[in-house]
C-alpha cells in the first residue's frame, strides 16, 4: 500500500478553463424544469446528505424521473461537443449522476470537488439578484467567481474545488457529472440506458 512517506509529491498549477454559455431557449426550459423540480420535490421530500447544504434530489434523478431525461440527454451532448472540440477526443462520455438543489435563505455548499468524474456541470433555473455566487478556487489563493443567472450552463473540470456560501437569496439547479464509461470486458454486462451504457 502506497502512503505519502514513499514519495514527495508536488503540484504543478496549470490553468483549467471553466466554461460558460446561456442556453438560448432558457425562457421555455427553465418553466418546464422548474415545475418538474418542484414536482419531484412534492414526491421526495428527503434530501441527500452531501456538501450541499440545501434540498438536493438523488444522485440519479435522471433515471428515477423520466421527465428529466431529454435535458440529461442535452448536457451530455454539449459535453461531448466540448470534448470534441477542445480537448480533441471523440471517446464516449455518459451521465454518471443528476440531481436537482434548492437553496434557501443561509444555505451553502462546502468546498469540494467532483472528482473522478471528466467534467462537473451546473444548469440555473432560478435564481434570485441576491444569490451568492459560485466560488471556484485553488491553493495558491487564486479563485474566480460568476454570479448565476436563469439559464447559465456552466462547465469545467471535475477535479476544480468549488463552494457556495450561505446565500441571501433563492436558487433552483441542476447539477451534473459526466463521466467516461468503464472499458467492459469479455463476459461483463451491459444495458442501454438513454444512450449510455450502464453496468448491471
């Protein structure tokens, strides 16, 4: 078993792009999601347990609701039209986890990561002027903050620490992690599950 005292290692800052857009159709999306993130608030009242301190629904959401699947299937396209056209890759991504977050007044996210995953994805719904911002941070005290409005799709590196501090105001999201598929080998099985291949 490998421990710190077998080698030293050090950290080489790089920097990772975080990427951002406003879907265009954000009007329309927002009202559906919105009423279906309510909805499925009304039937899973239970949050998760996590970084997130806030409402947040299961980690498959996707799968549990199909009313979320066709803008799970979205993020994963412009996922993989992201890895094609900067990271220059054509390999397979899929929908590791989904869930959707309500935050309230004094609510807040710990800092943390989302790795293994590739890619970390954060959808706003609904978000209110006095919302705190997410803060996205390294350790030799550079951050970079953006303030959520309704419809911004932002996008960055799994491996990027990141928080939210208590807020001020409302916030309705969603919140993805795209992965790469695992290599199956002879004898593993499969299913297709909205165009990912899920182990069973």
């Amino acid at each position: 078993m490998i421990t710190k005292s077998d080698f030293i290692l050090k950290e080489i800052p790089v920097t990772t792009p975080i990427f951002s857009t406003i879907l265009h159709d954000h009007v329309e999306l927002n009202k559906y999601l919105k009423e279906t993130i309510l909805e499925h608030r009304e039937k899973y009242p239970q949050s998760n347990i996590s970084n997130v301190k806030c409402w947040h629904s299961e980690w498959n959401t996707h799968e549990i609701n199909p009313k979320f699947t066709g803008f799970a299937k979205r993020i994963l396209g412009i996922s993989t039209f992201l890895s094609k056209e900067y990271y220059n890759t054509d390999r397979q991504l899929w929908v590791e986890d989904f869930w959707a977050m309500m935050y309230e007044k004094s609510d807040y996210t710990a800092i943390h990561t989302h790795f293994p995953s590739s890619f970390a994805v954060c959808y706003y719904v609904d978000v209110d002027a006095k919302s705190s911002p997410i803060i996205f941070e390294n350790d030799y005290g550079k951050s970079l903050t953006v303030q959520p409005e309704n419809g911004m799709l932002l996008i960055w590196g799994a491996g990027i620490k990141h928080m939210v501090l208590p807020t001020n105001g409302t916030r309705m999201a969603i919140s993805v992690n795209i992965e790469i598929p695992p290599t199956f080998k002879e004898g593993f099985s499969r299913l297709e599950l909205n165009n990912t291949q899920e182990m069973l």
